[in-house]
C-alpha cells in the first residue's frame, strides 16, 4: 500500500469517527483524494473491516434522524437512501425496526395540524377542496403515502379533532 493511500484512509478514519457514512460515500471520497478505484475499494475494505464504515448502522443512523428531525415520510427516506447507495432490502428492515404504523400516523397527524395552524386555517376552511388540496400535497411532498395520508385526514379531520 503506497503513501497516498495511507493517508488517504487516514483521512477518512477521522471522518467516519465523526459522522457516518455510506460506504459509496467513502468510495467516492477515496478515489476523490487521488486514489484509483481499485485501491479505493481497498480502502473501503480496511475501513470495513475496522468498523469505520458500516451500511446498516448507517441506514439506521439516517432513518432515524429524516424520520424524527426532518419529518420526512418512507417514500422520501427511501429515494434519499437509494441515493446513498444502500440497498432496498436493507431500508426496509431499518424501517420496520424503527418507525412503527402508530408513529407514522401520529407524525402525519402532528404535520397536518402544523400546517394547518400555519396557513391559519379552521376546521370548516381545511375542508375546502383548495385547502384540503394545498394540506394533502404538503403532507406527499414531505414522503407520506398517500393511502397513510388519507387514513389520517379521515380519522381526525372528519372527526373535527385537528385544530
């Protein structure tokens, strides 16, 4: 192993200490500090190895904090970490470990009485087909399903408990 690759592991061992990281991520920040994508690959097998890097705690890490600090629904964590580089398979076992039914109703419920506060809307106005549109497309945009996102429009909003 020459010197550009020590150091470039080097590098990225007091990156991953600091923040996780995909394992494409590190690839990609391997060949970026010269190296060739043989030995960047390589590297990413030291780090591995040394648990530097790892997919799963990652997909862990990243669900957790889009889900919970970002509010993001499945369907946008998912594109963001297939973009990532971590596999379908393995999102959706984080995401079953994580995130119960219970807790994506009660975060599209606490989303949707946010925005309607927001937009400073009653209960009779969010009922308007404008309205109710501008709230349902909030609630996609932010990764929801839409079957989710109906079930709790119906459950709450019907029921006139969203305020």
């Amino acid at each position: 192993m020459n010197e550009l690759c020590k150091k470039a592991i080097n590098t990225l061992r007091g990156a991953c200490a600091k923040k996780e990281h995909a394992p494409l991520e590190v690839l990609q920040k391997l060949q970026h500090l010269g190296l060739s994508p043989a030995e960047a690959q390589k590297g990413l097998e030291i780090l591995e190895n040394e648990n530097y890097v790892d997919s799963l705690r990652f997909c862990r890490a990243f669900v957790h904090d889009y889900f919970f600090l970002r509010h993001w629904g499945k369907i946008k964590i998912s594109y963001a970490i297939a973009q990532k580089g971590i596999e379908q398979a393995q999102f959706e076992i984080i995401w079953h470990e994580l995130i119960s039914q219970e807790q994506e109703e009660e975060q599209v419920y606490n989303l949707l009485c946010k925005k309607k506060k927001q937009l400073g809307l009653s209960i009779l106005e969010s009922k308007t087909l404008k309205n109710k549109t501008q709230l349902f497309n909030y609630l996609l945009r932010k990764g929801f399903p839409t079957a989710l996102i109906t079930k709790v429009w119906y459950k709450y909003n019907d029921s006139d408990e969203v305020d």
